[in-house]
C-alpha cells in the first residue's frame, strides 16, 4: 500500500497516457504504416504511457 501511495502520480499519468496514445492511434494514427510509433496501436499505447508516466514524475517530490 505504500508503494502506491508513493507513486500514484506517476501511475495516475502513466494510465492517462495509455488512453492518450491509444486515442491518437485510433483517431489520426499512420495511415502508410511507415510510421514507427503511431503504425501500431500497441506501440501508440505503450509510448503514450511511457510519456504519461515521466511527465507525471516530472512533478512528484523527491522525499529523502
């Protein structure tokens, strides 16, 4: 429990940028499938939540 008191911000932006990700493949996406990230709505998702997650972190304090 406290892991997740811990780091609920960066898992609260991780999982909004998993939906993000998933809405952008879904709605403008890679038409070609050249597109390395957005071809594919497993990557479009994963990136979206990698990015999610560090942004979050962005503005989490550090407690030492």
């Amino acid at each position: 429990m406290v892991i997740l008191k811990k780091y609920a911000g960066i898992l609260i932006g991780g999982s909004i940028g998993l939906i993000a990700g998933y809405l952008y493949w879904r709605e403008v996406g890679c038409m070609s499938g050249t597109c390395p990230i957005t071809s594919s709505s497993l990557n479009s998702t994963l990136y979206g939540g990698m990015m999610g997650g560090l942004g979050a972190s962005l503005f989490q304090k550090n407690k030492n």
